[in-house]
DNA sequence: CTCTGTGAAACCATTCACAGCG
DNA sequence: CGCTGTGAATGGTTTCACAGAG
C-alpha cells in the first residue's frame, strides 16, 4: 500500500469504496489503450485481463459507478473512459507543483503520465538557491520564498514532496497553510496534517521491505522452526547494520 | 496500495497478515530513529503515534510476531528492531538490479534508502549503447545484453523495472528468465507473471489520480446531485484530453 | 496501576453463483 | 444464449474492550 493517513471515514452515503476508487485509474489507462486501438467494446473478461484483476471484482467495482454495461455485450469503451474520468475528477485540470528538485522531483517533473491525464506541473520549487531559475522539463524551478505565492496565484490544491526527509513536514505545513488540501509525499517520513487533508505516500524502500519479506519466505520454506517468543532468535551482541 | 498481483494466497498457516508485513517497515523506520537518540523503551501508543498508526492496529501487528513487550511497560527499542529486521529478512543482503537508468532509474540509483537497509544496488542496466559505462550514483551502467550474466553472476533475485512502458514485458520476463522472483515495477504497466513471482507496483498517476477523486469530493460537496445511469452525466460530442 | 496481548464484534473487500436483460 | 449486475457467502482487517502480566 502506499496510502497515508485520512482517509476519508465511514462519512457519506453514496460512497465508492476505497478499493473500488484505487482501481479506477487501472481500469481508465486499460481503456484508454483500447481507445487508441479503436477497440469499440469489451468484456468485463477482456477487460479485467487487461487491468490485471479478476472480472467479477472489475464488474463489482463499476456497479458502484451505475450501470454502463449491456449484458450480452459489453462495455463501450469511448462512453466507459468518459464515465471513469469524469468520476476521478480528470475532465478538470488540476495544477500541481512539485516541491524538492533533486533527482526524484527532476524525474517526476520529465514523467510524462502527469500532463497526460489532467495534471499539470504548474511550477517546481526548491530551497537551493542554485537551482533557481534553472529550466527542468523545461520549467524553471523558483526557490521556496515564492512557495506561498505560487499556490495562490495558481489555485493549487495538490502538492508533490520530493524533498529530503527533515524537510518534508515543514514543506507540509507550508502547503497546507497556503490552501493545499492533497499531499503525494515521497519523503520517507510520516506527515502530520489536520483533518480534511489527504495525503499519499510512496516510499521505494518500504516496497522494497516488502518484497525482501516474501522472498525471504520461499527460501526459507524449510528450516524455518523457531521464531518465536524466548531467547531463540535471540539479539546478537552487535547489531547489523 | 501500490501491490500487483500473485500475493501468497490462504496457504501457510502461520503467516502473517500482508497488511501487517505491509506495515512493518513503517514501525521499523520509526523505531530506527527512536534507537539513534537512544530512546530504551517506547509504549504501544507513541510508537503507533511516530508510525502514524493507532495503537490497538499496532499491538495486533506485533502480536502476529511474537510477545517481544513487556506489560505496564512497553517496548525495547533495541530489540524490536532486531526482531522486525529478522522477520523482514533484512538481516541479510539483498543484491538488487534496476533496469530503465533514465531520470527515474538515477533517481532510484542515488536514493539512499536503498543501501541503508539491507540493499544492494549490484548493477544499473539500460538499453542505450550511449550509457554504457557512464557511472550513475557511482555505479556504471551496463547494457542490456548483459543482463542475463549479471543476475546469476550476483545472485540477484529482486528487480526494479524503471524503463518505458513498452519495454517493460520483455525486460520482466529476461529477468524472470535469469532468476529474479520479485519485481518492483515503476513502469505503467500490468505486468504478467508466472506463479512464484512476485510483483509491487509503484504507479506515480495512479496516486495523483487517486487524490483528485479526493479532491474533487471536497469541492463538490453540494451540488452533487445526478451521477448514476442514463443520459444525465452524458458523454460530450468530443471526447476530453 | 499501567500497558500489553488478545478474544470478540464490527467493518470492509473479494468471490461466488445466478437471475434476468438485451 | 452470453454477459452484466448483484444479493449472499466468505474471508480478511480494524476496532473495541478488557483480562491479566509485570
């Protein structure tokens, strides 16, 4: 998972699910591919596939959405890809900025998925002097003094962290106090922020853990006896790393 | 959540929940600063409040590991780390390769979350003849055609996959081919894998899109009225972006 | 008397299986 | 007759609340 915190409680009736929502986007880039392809209809079979889920989970997540479907046939991909946008709020532009440079936020900067789909780099800030005014992805990056301004000025209410982590929770709080209301923070650290506040994390290390975990299982299907409690997997006089 | 698919299914009995293991770096992480100012014990609730977590999803999570409290007390720092590193398998290393060395595959390659953790990049390999040998973060990048050797050279069973779409099939199944058992992919695509092989998913539009479906509920708050079946939320003559 | 460890309850998500529409 | 849409069954996760260890 790669979620934060606030997520929006049992609150409202006519809810999507969580994990209804988190699959939409998966569904949309499946469709959009069968779009260009000028694919008319599908399946929920051939669309799951597509997607990576199984169909009854796909066709479950769009009864949430209303009934686009026609039985016997399919689903039409043109009306499917409008529906799913608009319900993620992508038929809107969403101006975002981008706050630490360095070669993540360079990279998320170049990524072209960003513009694709109703999001715009509306400008790239970071705290070193040095990279003001330097163009990347051919936007000049501004130093933080102007953080406040930029917000306003742009009516951004989605950041991007991609500072260091000591930085990130003051960048946060900076954010939020200009009128960010949505966080993606890539800085390995928990962000606190207020109520009505949505934040993502992603954290490469931590789905690195996560793999290690499960690797570490398929070796070790065998001689895997004591693990628990007591002082069999005792602490070794000096730590590892 | 940012997981593929192929996640071990009910088989294994004394496993631990994914939603526990996916929570375990977090609680890691925070005991890891807890450890370098020296802080001997921490309660169920400030470790929950530092991992941002509640308490009671907390104590459930160690329980799954083992009894390693003490009652009226708390947790040892020291200890705990240990038993999570164990159980995450970061007691060992694990050589990893990242494929794709454009501004994202640098970005990874500098990241330092990586080394501080059990990991080790053992090789960046890209498909350009231009970068070949150009040192990324230290490292030279190596061309594609060695990819085969380098996986069984190291012993690498985990793979970050940070190339275009188009080519991240093809690059997954050489790895897959070579050896690699889990995959960490950047690329914005589902990925098809065997049995046995394990895959995350870091999909940077997918969260931005996640937070804008968020975001938008939060504006349109009110006039939220007609969204379900027929020609209310009818498609426009020409299609959005 | 504090704080862990854990059954039991509540909640959410996935899967099954099939009625019924086109 | 094929495929959607959906109740009902199942399985997993979170929260509650408290017994009992230290």
């Amino acid at each position: 998972m790669a979620t934060g915190r606030n997520h929006r409680p049992a609150t409202r009736s006519r809810g999507i699910p969580e994990a209804t929502v988190a699959r939409l986007p998966l569904y949309l880039r499946a469709l959009t591919a069968l779009s260009e392809r000028s694919v008319p209809t599908v399946s929920s079979e051939e669309l799951a596939a597509a997607a990576g889920v199984n169909s009854a989970k796909l066709r479950k997540d769009f009864s949430y959405l209303g009934s686009y479907g026609t039985r016997g046939v399919g689903y039409d991909v043109e009306y499917l890809v409008y529906q799913i946008s608009r319900e993620l709020g992508l038929t809107q532009d969403w101006p975002v900025v981008i706050v630490g440079i360095g070669n993540l936020g360079a990279a998320l900067a170049n990524y072209g998925g960003f513009a694709s789909r109703g999001f715009r780099v509306a400008a790239l800030i970071d705290a070193d002097p040095a990279m003001a005014g330097r163009p990347v992805a051919g936007i000049p990056v501004q130093h933080t003094d102007e953080l406040e301004r930029i917000i306003t000025d742009n009516g951004v209410s989605i950041g991007v962290i991609s500072t260091p982590a000591g930085a990130a929770q003051q960048v946060c709080e900076r954010l939020i106090a200009a009128g960010v209301t949505s966080i993606l923070n890539f800085a390995p650290t928990v962000l606190n922020v207020p109520d009505g506040v949505d934040v993502r994390k992603v954290d490469l290390s931590i789905e690195l853990q996560i793999l290690a975990f499960h690797e570490q299982r398929k070796s070790g299907e065998d001689a895997e006896g004591p693990a628990r409690k007591g002082p069999d997997g005792d602490m070794p006089a000096v730590m590892p790393a």
